[in-house]
C-alpha cells in the first residue's frame, strides 16, 4: 500500500469537496455499498453512480466528446420506462 494512501483517501472523501455529477449526490441504490467500501482501511471510491440509462442527442457539429455537449433527453438511475424513452424521442427537437 502507497504511503500516501491515508492522505489520497481523506482527500478523496472531503466533505467539503463538491459531487461533480449532474444529480451532485451519491445514487441511494449504492449508499450502503460505498459506505461500506469507504470504511474499510485499505479501499475508498468517490464513485456515486449505480448504474445509468441515457438517451442524449447532439447538435450536428460537436466541438468535443463531453456530456455537456448534449442535450439529456432522458436518464435515469432506476430501471428505464421503454414508454418514457419513446416518448423523449417523439418530442426531441
């Protein structure tokens, strides 16, 4: 184990350090899990996602492969609505 591992991790796990997700909070199907990871000595994870669906669309020139380049027709972090899904594809602009 890296020396510095104590120092990364309680950098890591700062609560003054900002959740950059677009939600800006820990997904509540994977609290448990990261609590658990994050009191363990030798691991710790600043992941906050339990898995997502997204239906994104694009302007016809894109300047760079991030999300903020899309617009979010639809994202969930729960099971997807099939119907919720076709629905954002009728309405896209």
């Amino acid at each position: 184990m890296s020396k510095h591992f104590d120092q990364w991790k309680q950098n890591a796990l700062s609560n003054d350090k900002e959740d950059l997700s677009r939600k800006h909070s820990i997904d509540d199907y994977i609290v448990n899990l990261i609590n658990q990871i994050n009191n363990h000595n030798d691991y710790y994870t600043s992941s906050s996602c339990s898995g997502r669906t997204i239906v994104f669309t694009s302007s016809p020139i894109v300047t760079s492969s991030t999300k903020s380049d899309c617009q979010w027709l639809y994202v969930t972090h729960e099971q997807a609505d099939l119907n919720a899904i076709l629905n954002c594809l009728e309405q896209r602009p």
